[in-house]
C-alpha cells in the first residue's frame, strides 16, 4: 500500500520505518523537505535530527504535505495537535478526501506548561474537529493512548494490551485494524463512531500521571473483560 505519513517526529518516524518495513512504499510528508534534511540539532525531546533517521531508512521517500498526500491510498496524521488541522490544510482536501486518515494526534495544551491540558474535549474531539474540517477525508483514531515505540511493537511488552478504533467509516476501520494487526496489537477494541475519539483523547491525563509515577512511557492499558 502507498502510505503518506505526515510528520518528521519520533512518532512519524516509528511509523514509517515500521509501515516500511512491512513493505508499504512510504512517503513521509513534511512542509519543507529541503529544510528538514537541513536541520542538524537535536529536536524538543533531544532525538538525532530527521536527516539522521533518514541516511538509516533510505528507502523511506521525504516529500512535501501535499505530495505525500496526494500519492498515497492511506494517511496518516503523526502532527502534534495543536498542528494538525493546519497540516492537513497544507496536504490538501482533495488528498485526502475518500481516503483512510489515520488520526495519532492528540489536542495537548502545554500553554500552561506540564503536565498539559486539552484544548477540546468532552463534548468533542481532535479527531471530530478533523472530520468536520475535512468531510471526505475518512478519519479513523487509532493508537493515540501509547508511546510511539510500542504503536509500532506492542509485542516488547512482553504481554497482550489494549488499543481502541473509532470511525464513521467501516472499511476505513477495517483498514486501519489491519495495519494494527500487523504492528502486533491483537486486542484492538472498535468504539464505534469518530464520538469514540472523545474518550480516547482524554485518557491522556491519565497516561502523562501515569508516565510521570513510573518513571516511563512503555506501558499501555489492558481492557480485562
């Protein structure tokens, strides 16, 4: 499948290099690709600069939002949230329209420093907000609740967990779960309807406290029925 991934951070490049590895053709979408190979510092959370994990998955393309967008069959949104309506401004709604959009993204306020708030949430969502700003585009929220190392490799846990699908769309869920199956999640609870979202997002207060008690980010929830 022709996938277009839309951010240079460390969750965009957990995925793409998995989804590659897994033999996607994959085109990461940034909003100046000659500018992002030329950064050289550390990014906010002291990760190499993206040119570092490129020279190591060569065989991952850099493009711009719209570019990548528009040779894709599948998209995945991997912006923080504050961004991603403007990200997929710049991709385009004719790119995305009738598309699989694979939300990651969560609405993290940091205004107020740490942890953060969320700037939408209860009676909507990011993944809402999204759909509405982009009716044919087809939003699927999905893997929002854990660290980007274990998106991609839940399995390192050493046990089954938990991730959660919403949508409006069946086959573009279909789709979606596939590629979870495939990453090794093999408990993957179907919300229902993008109003799932809603819940979803705002498990991260949770998980940040969370984080912030154990110390670490590879963990996830387990739904016990």
């Amino acid at each position: 499948m022709n996938i277009a991934v839309l951010g240079t951070g460390m969750v965009g490049q957990a995925l793409a290099g998995r989804l590659h590895d897994l033999g996607h053709s994959v085109t990461v979408g940034t909003r100046d690709p000659q500018a992002t190979l030329a950064r050289t510092e550390p990014d906010g959370m002291g990760n190499p600069p993206y040119a570092t994990w490129q020279a190591a998955h060569p065989g991952v393309s850099l493009a711009t939002f719209a570019d990548a967008a528009g040779g894709a069959e599948l998209v995945v949104l991997a912006t923080n949230g504050s961004a991603s309506l403007g990200v997929l401004g710049l991709a385009g709604a004719e790119n995305l329209a009738g598309k699989p959009l694979l939300d990651v993204s969560n609405p993290l306020d940091f205004s107020q420093g740490f942890p953060p708030s969320l700037f939408v949430k209860d009676t909507d969502s990011l993944g809402e907000q999204i759909q509405r700003e982009f009716p044919d585009a087809l939003v699927v929220k999905a893997l929002n609740t854990l660290t980007a190392a274990l998106m991609v490799d839940p399995r390192s846990l050493g046990e089954s967990s938990t991730v959660f699908v919403s949508g409006n769309d069946a086959a573009a869920k279909a789709t979606v779960v596939g590629l979870l199956e495939s990453f090794g999640h093999d408990d993957v609870i179907d919300l229902g309807d993008l109003s799932g979202a809603r819940g979803t997002e705002m498990l991260l207060p949770v998980w940040l406290r969370l984080m912030g008690t154990l110390g670490t980010g590879t963990f996830n929830f387990k739904i016990v029925r």
